[in-house]
C-alpha cells in the first residue's frame, strides 16, 4: 500500500485503528469489546462458586460456602465474572486508578455478556443501582464512579434502568485495607442510604471487584431496610 495512503488512513481512522487491537496482546485479529478471542479464552473465568457470596469453591454440589450457611448474608444472590486475578486484577487496577476507560469497557460488556443468563433467571431483576462512592472521594480522588460505569453497560446489554441515586454513601468510610472482616461489617454498617424508589424491587447491584463482600453487604442491607423486595450482586470480579 502507498504510504500516503496508509497514512491517510491512519489519520481518519485512528479510534478504529485503536479499538481494533487487543488490549493485552496487541493483536489485531478476532478483537471484540477489545479483547482478541485467545485472550479472551484465557481470562481467568471464575467457575463454580457460591450462589450467595460468588466466593470460589471447589467442584462439588455445594451451593454455599461456609460462611454463608452459618450467616447467611443480605443480599439472595452474587455473581461474578472472572477471578481477580492476572489480567483481569491489572485491567481492573488500569480501569480505578489509571482512568483506563478502555479497560473498564472491555471487562464490562465481557462481563455482561458471561452473566446474561443470571439476568434471565427469575425473580429477574427489576433496576441496576451501582455501589456509590462518597461525593467527597468522587471530587477529589479518582473523580468518577467506576461501579456506575459498568452499571450502565451491563444496563445497555441488559435493557434494565440504571438508577445511580437510589444509594447514597453517607460517611466516607476510612480506609478499608487495613481492616479486619468484622471491622469493615462494623465500620460499612451505617455507611449507605438507600431511596424508597427501590420498593419493592429486585435490585441488581452493581460493583467492579467483591474482595471480602463486606461492601455489597452493607449496601444490600440499606436497599432491603429501604423496601427493596430482592438484591443481587453483579460484579466483573471475585478475590479468591
Ligand atoms: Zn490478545
Ligand atoms: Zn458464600
């Protein structure tokens, strides 16, 4: 091809020249939602897990883990993706703290596809309502919600209504990382408001990683307190 061509092309086609190619191995063969097919067979798919808390299990008739059976959480149903693990864990990390949003993207209409046949299952869900984050982390921290991003593709996929507001974060949090089980439940208990727009609906919440679930309890608690009828968790990805 003529290099002035090819640059011509390069210069009214460079989005498509982007999104063309593999996020993680550059290819630009069978790429789609950015991922080419070879590395998308070699995500980590999370496989069989519990029914209540997506935490992996190994493969027996098990529907729960331990955890659950002795303490059931609040929410009926959890539902992740991947494992959080290599690349999804570094696509994830890309996405929060690198305003990766190409990498945000891809995991969320991935992902939407893989948990489409949850969606289906009854009681189906009624309305998407992403795990919020405080107004004050949002202005000066990362700047936007990422969980909001992917509620609004998996919204897109699924023809179900994104509502943002129906959970509010009302105290910033400290820092989770260094906390115990116990003292996130503790700390998250009176953390999320929830709207009574949520009556008596089945709600899908929506987050990108459940790391020990504490999180997506203390938010499934306020929209039950609130009336919701129903939560389930929907995430891109599950710490093992
Ligand atoms: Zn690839
Ligand atoms: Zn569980």
């Amino acid at each position: 091809m003529p290099l002035l061509r090819l640059l011509g092309q390069a210069l009214t086609h460079p989005l498509d020249k982007h999104l063309a190619r593999c996020l993680l191995c550059g290819s630009g063969d069978e790429v789609q939602a950015g991922v080419c097919a070879p590395c998308q067979h070699d995500l980590p798919t999370l496989g069989h897990a519990c029914a209540r808390c997506a935490l992996p299990l190994p493969e027996t008739q098990d529907r729960h883990c331990a955890a659950c059976i002795q303490r059931p959480p609040p929410q009926a149903a959890s539902v992740a993706c991947w494992s959080y693990a290599y690349p999804v864990a570094q696509l994830v990390q890309r996405f929060k703290y690198q305003r990766d949003f190409a990498a945000g993207r891809t995991l969320a209409e991935l992902a939407a596809q893989a948990l489409y046949p949850h969606i289906q299952l009854a009681p189906r869900v009624d309305i998407l309502v992403p795990i919020p984050m405080h107004w004050r982390k949002q202005l000066i921290g990362r700047g936007y919600n990422q969980a909001q991003l992917i509620a609004d593709i998996f919204g897109h996929h699924w023809r179900l209504p994104v509502a943002p507001g129906a959970l509010r974060k009302v105290a910033a949090s400290d820092s989770q990382q260094t906390l115990t089980r116990a003292q996130r439940r503790k700390n998250l208990t009176h953390s999320f408001a929830a709207e009574p727009q949520v009556q008596n609906l089945h709600v899908g919440l929506v987050d990108d990683v459940i790391t020990t679930g504490a999180t997506q309890e203390a938010a499934a608690q306020s929209l039950l307190a609130a009336g919701a009828a129903r939560v389930s968790v929907f995430a891109l990805a599950r710490t093992p």
